[in-house]
C-alpha cells in the first residue's frame, strides 16, 4: 500500500507542477505593454538591436527574464526594466510571447 501512495503522491506532484508552471497569456500580454517599446506590441521588434520575443521557446524567455531579474545576466535596461517582476509574472509573460506566431 505504501507504494501505491507513493505513486499517487508523485502523480499529483507532477500534475500540480505542470498547472503551476502554465501561466496566463492574457496577463501577459497586459505585463507586455511595458515591453513594447523596444520589442514591438506583439512581440517582434522594429529595432534590429532588440530581439524578437515572439514565438520564443517558453522556457528559454523564463530563464533569460530571470537571469536579467537576478543579475546574472546584464545589461542595465533589461535588469531595470524586470527588477520588479515576480515568478508568476515571468511565467505570464513568457506564456504570452512563446504564444505568438
């Protein structure tokens, strides 16, 4: 019986995990507005020195946000502009872009 609960418990972990780290692409986009200048209201930029966030891989725009937000990437607008961001806040709007096409 203590294996079954084991099974079941790391079932629902998963499950639990896979939820908490869907995000919300409507909340997103309006995280986005703030972005826009520099990387276009959907995502693709006008300016060749920014990159186009559209249609990234989700996971790769969590860790760069993060990384600017930690420091351990830098680069002064980007650190400043994602300073105040929260985990979920990441997740949204990394769900938003990765969205886009």
């Amino acid at each position: 019986m203590k294996k079954f609960n084991g099974v079941v418990l790391s079932v629902f972990l998963l499950v639990a995990a896979s939820y908490a780290h869907a995000g919300d692409a409507a909340a997103g986009k309006i995280k986005s507005s703030a972005c826009a200048s520099c990387h276009g209201l959907n995502g693709v930029s006008t300016m060749g020195m920014n990159p186009n966030l559209a249609g990234q891989k989700k996971e790769y725009l969590i860790k760069s946000i993060k990384d600017y937000r930690d420091g351990k990437r830098n680069d002064a607008t980007m650190g400043a502009m994602v300073k105040g961001l929260s985990d979920a806040d990441i997740e949204n709007l990394a769900t938003f872009y990765s969205e886009l096409k």
